[in-house]
C-alpha cells in the first residue's frame, strides 16, 4: 500500500491526484489520520485512519471510508472525517461499530446500500465506472420487485445457495408477477419466468460480490446455487424475404402518416445492425460521411467506431438537420432525442407478419447475414462493433475502409430487400431524383397532367426500343 503526504486536501491537489497501477494513499497534513484513496481505476475515495481504543502503538488499525470524491467535496469529507476521528479519539470503535452493523444488514437494507455505493461495472473494459441510467433503473427495478419481496427480511449473511435456487423457482413461477396503477397513466407490470429469474439472479449475484468485498457476507451464495444466470443466446434473424415484408410494411405505415423518424430508425437497425438506442440517440457529431464511419461517443462498450455501407450512407444523407438539435432524429417536442418507435415498430411487425421479431433481432440478421456471405469473423465482429477481448485481439488492426467495404457488401442484400429491387443498383443522386418524382407525381395539377404523359411516352419508347431494334 503506497503512501504519500506533505500535502492539503484540497480541491486542487485531491483533482491533480492520478491513477497508478496499484492502489495508494495521499494523507492530508493538517487533519492527521484524513486521508484520499485513488484507486488503478481512477476512483477516489476519502477516508479516516485512526487506532481503536484512543491509540496506543499496539492498538488495531482502522482505516474507514468516509465516502467518494464527487458525491463528496474535499471539505465536506474533511468535516466528516474530522468527526470520525474525534470519536475514535475519545475511545469509540467507528469503523467496528459499522462493521458489525453492516454484518446484520438485511437484505432489503443490502440492496439500498448497492444501490448507493455498488452500482459500478464490476468486470470487462469498463470496471469501475457506473453503470449506465438505464442499466441502473432496470437492476434496481429488478432487485426491488422480486428480491425485496421474497428475501427482503432475511439476514444478508443467512442467505444460502439453497435459498437462491428456491427464490429463483418462485420468480420463475411467477410469485412477484404484479401489475398495478400507480398513478395517472403510469402502472407497474412486473413479469415472472424464466428469462426475469435468470436477470435477478444475474444482478443478486452482483450485489453478493460487492456485499462480500464490503466485508458485508463471507461468500457469494449465488455462485454455488444450481440456477441459469445468463440469458439464452437468441438465434432469431430474418430471411432476405422476411427483410422485404418488413420493409414493405415500414414504407405502408410511413405512406400512411407514421412518423418518418420512426420508419427510418427501423431502416437503420437492419442496415447498421446497431443497438436500439446507439441509432435512435445518434448524433450528427458522431457522423463521419468522407469516411464512412460511426463514432459513437458511448455505446454499450464504452465509446467504438463503426463502419458504414453506402445504403445506410445514403438514407442518412437524405434526412434534413434540425439546426437548434444536435441529433439525428430530435423529439418532436422538447430536448433530447425521438422515443416514440415502439408503436410504430409493433405495427410494423403485426404487418409484416413477424412474431416476436425485436429491433435486436435485426441485429442477428446483418451479423449472419455476413457470415452467410463469406465474411470473415474479424470484419463481421467490426461491423457489429464487438468489444470482446477475444474478437477484439482478432479485429484490433483491421483497417477501416475494408471493414467498410464488407459493411456495404452485407447492408446491400438487406437494403435491396428494403427497398424495390429497381432501386437497389441506384445512386444518391438518383434515388432523390426518383423521391421528387414521386412527390411531385402525387399532386393533382395539370403541370402533373404532362410529367406523367411525358414518363409514360419515355416508357413506352423504352418498352419498344428491343422490337424496333431486332426488326
């Protein structure tokens, strides 16, 4: 455990504090025993150092943390610290006294505890960091609607293996299934099952690990329980001719008055084979068009970059930009980005006739369609933005404009099965001469009138032109 000192905690010298490849400490001068813990991850954390029983060279050492840099101020932790340490001086027990409390948690008052101070990435690239908003709200919600109901009373360190496989059973059977009003338009639907057994299971083992680091249980008992806690991996993607139906089912709805934000984030999934929101989030920043790339600032593996084929290109060059907007696909009202695809996409599943098709599922589609194709697993993995450590050392040194070359030679069956095949061979400047034609086609003027004579002879002559060439 290093060590440094000779220095104030202060804003300044505790936000110059950087990293090391192991954990070390920075002890302040002026509150003895005050102290700033950076972790190899970069958090750091304020703590109190003090010797139980008023001090004495032989007494234990106690080393409490006091609480982290940024929900904390240097000067709020210092007071806190202050208070700690006068106790400690006075005889108390502080860091012991929470110990033995944290040793009779709960486990309802375990999950409030995670949900204040474990709700961090506990492996891959990102360890450390927090977990996303949304990752967050989902765990949370999970961990409320079925642990706290069924487990919530036990003691956190009395909970078995046992216990955890019979719990799961009881999720899987549906014992916490609920669906109740909470208020005007807005209800609480908790579903059983299988797939919400191996979530919950899948975050309590989470909150187990961090409970056991905290020194809060001896052992994770999800670790040794006979329960599945990952989800089944989904083999559901779409044939070119399933692709066709539900582009012909955006392109109806669209026609119909559905909002074209909606149809066209559709579009981009098949194309892309992008998550849902790295798509309905995307911004114009993160939009390279002279390169063909997607740049996404935080994707679900941290910020990547993604290589584009020309249909995608081409769709996203058609949009118009909102000047006060930074994203592609702006709200309709207020800031942020467009949310309502969930109706549209529903609908455009019914009709396309695709039970139980998901936007991931599109994702699915572009990954073997390029296998199918005779893509090689380093280009498919870069196409679809892949962070595992494995794929990631097969594709780390994969030139961009090859990866962009096979996303354009996948995206090309799935665009050509999007849009009428005549289209497919078109370019930009083409596909928006033939946009205007159709928008123009559809007013009734006697301007119109002519246009339409005029294609009709052109077709005509087209049409005749093989005879009169044979003769």
């Amino acid at each position: 455990m290093r060590a440094r000192s000779g220095l104030s905690l202060t804003k300044r010298t505790v936000d110059a504090a950087r990293p090391a490849a192991e954990r070390y400490y920075i002890w302040d001068d002026d509150l003895h025993g005050f102290g700033l813990r950076i972790a190899p991850s970069g958090i750091k954390t304020f703590v109190a150092k003090y010797r139980v029983c008023g001090g004495g060279r032989n007494a234990p050492q106690r080393i409490q943390t006091v609480g982290r840099l940024g929900p904390l101020t240097p000067e709020e932790a210092r007071r806190m610290a202050k208070a700690i340490l006068g106790s400690a001086a006075a005889g108390a027990d502080p860091a012991g006294d929470l110990a033995n409390r944290r040793r009779e948690m709960t486990m309802s008052e375990l999950i409030d505890f995670y949900e204040k101070h474990g709700c961090i990435v506990q492996r891959g690239k990102r360890i450390g960091e927090p977990m996303k908003p949304m990752t967050r709200a989902y765990t949370m919600a999970r961990l409320r609607h079925h642990v706290i109901p069924l487990l919530g009373n036990r003691r956190a360190r009395d909970v078995t293996s046992g216990d955890i496989e019979r719990f799961a059973a009881d999720v899987i059977a549906g014992k916490t299934a609920k669906n109740e009003k909470v208020g005007p338009r807005k209800r609480i639907i908790v579903k059983g099952g299988p797939g919400a057994s191996r979530k919950v299971v899948s975050d309590l083992s989470a909150v187990f690990s961090f409970a056991r680091r905290s020194k809060i249980v001896i052992e994770n008992p999800c670790q040794y329980a006979a329960v599945r806690k990952t989800d089944n991996h989904k083999t559901r993607y779409l044939t070119l001719e399933e692709v066709a139906r539900l582009g012909q089912a955006l392109d109806e709805l669209e026609a119909g008055g559905t909002n074209p934000k909606a149809t066209n984030i559709a579009r981009l999934w098949a194309l892309t084979g992008c998550r849902r929101n790295e798509i309905a989030a995307l911004k114009w920043s993160e939009l390279d068009f002279e390169r063909g790339l997607l740049m996404l600032e935080d994707s679900k593996t941290g910020r990547s970059m993604w290589p584009l084929g020309t249909a995608a290109l081409t769709l996203l060059m058609q949009i118009q930009r909102t000047e006060d907007s930074e994203f592609v696909f702006p709200a309709d009202s207020g800031e942020g980005y467009f949310q309502g695809t969930k109706t549209p996409w529903a609908q455009a599943v019914k009709k396309a006739e695709l039970p139980g098709v998901t936007p991931h599922t599109l994702r699915h589609t572009i990954g073997s369609m390029a296998i199918s194709t005779g893509e090689a697993m380093a280009l498919t993995g870069a196409i679809l933005g892949h962070a595992n450590p494995l794929s990631t050392a097969i594709y780390a040194h994969i030139q961009h404009e090859p990866a962009r070359k096979a996303a354009n030679r996948v995206s090309r069956k799935i665009a050509a099965a999007l849009a009428p095949q005549t289209l497919g061979s078109l370019s930009f400047d083409d596909r928006k001469l033939l946009q205007t034609l159709k928008r123009r086609l559809g007013k009734a003027d006697s301007g119109v009138e002519m246009l339409r004579e005029a294609v009709a002879g052109l077709l005509r002559r087209n049409d005749d032109a093989p005879a009169n060439a044979a003769a």
